[in-house]
C-alpha cells in the first residue's frame, strides 16, 4: 500500500498569488472611487424626464416611481428662493453650480464614495418651486434623493 501525502509546503497556495488579488482589489477599489462623480448631464436646466431608473424623483413627473410633490410657499419667490439658498447651503458637501432668475442648478456629493447628485430647481409660478433630483451614476440611489428632497422641504416649511 502506497500513501502520498502532500507537505506542508506542497498544499500551500504562493504568497504572490494573494498578493496580486490583493492588488487587483485595491486597483478596482481606487478606480471605483475616482470614478464615482460621473459627468454632469448636458440637459441640465431643461427639466429632462427622469430615465427608467428608480434613482430619480421630479414634481412633474405622472409616474409613481419618480413622482414628489413640489415646494410650495405662500409670499414673494424672492423670499421662497433666499430660504432654499439658505437650507441647500447648511447642508453637507453642496455646490451650487448655476443660479439665475427662474432655475438653481446643485450637486450634491455622498460622503464616502463621492457619488454625486444633480438636483434642479425650477421657480416657474409664483407659489410653486418645481424641482428634479437624479443621481448620475449607477441604478438605484437606495431612495437617497427622495429622502433629501423630502429633508429639504421639511426645512423649508419650517423656515417659511
């Protein structure tokens, strides 16, 4: 009866082999995060449908998924756009990028992975800001940009 048994040395998988995956981890991991802000949209400032993607929600959209009421405020827009400026501008990792007249144009960027979101915000009629919130990456957003429209609203009626 003839056993082979293997040794210690024989069974073991080479360091380098562990060191290279390890590598490969760290190059993706860093190509992850550098890429994470995308490229802002050309549409910006045209109130674009939100794609077939649950990471976007829009006052005037007729869809479920995508729908959210819009602000609304009783007073002068001048009055309504200085507390929007004042609310987008206490909150965390925020740029306004454009700011005229009738339209706000902010990004807003994730804390770890630098995911950024492009939030619209229209003021078309008096009483009525109308607004559109996507992320520009990826799928899902987790419902990250409902929930900060519906933060943002909840501080504007409280400062209203």
């Amino acid at each position: 009866m003839n056993i082979n048994y293997k040794t210690d040395f024989e069974t073991r998988k080479p360091a380098s082999n562990l060191l290279l995956k390890n590598y490969a981890f760290l190059i993706l991991l860093l190509i992850l995060l550098l890429n994470c802000s995308g490229t802002k949209p050309t549409l910006i400032g045209q109130f674009p449908p939100c794609p077939d993607k649950p990471n976007c929600v829009s006052s005037k959209s007729s869809l479920s998924l995508h729908k959210i009421a819009p602000l609304t405020y009783k007073g002068n827009s001048k009055d309504a756009r200085e507390i929007l400026l004042g609310i987008i501008n206490s909150m965390p990792r925020t740029q306004i990028s454009m700011d005229n007249d009738n339209f706000m144009h902010v990004e807003f960027t994730s804390k770890i992975f630098r995911f950024v979101d492009d939030v619209e915000f229209y003021f078309e009629s008096p009483g009525t800001i109308h607004f559109r919130s996507a992320s520009r990456i990826g799928n899902s957003d987790m419902g990250v940009n409902r929930d900060r429209m519906e933060e943002i609203r909840r501080l504007f009626i409280q400062a209203f």
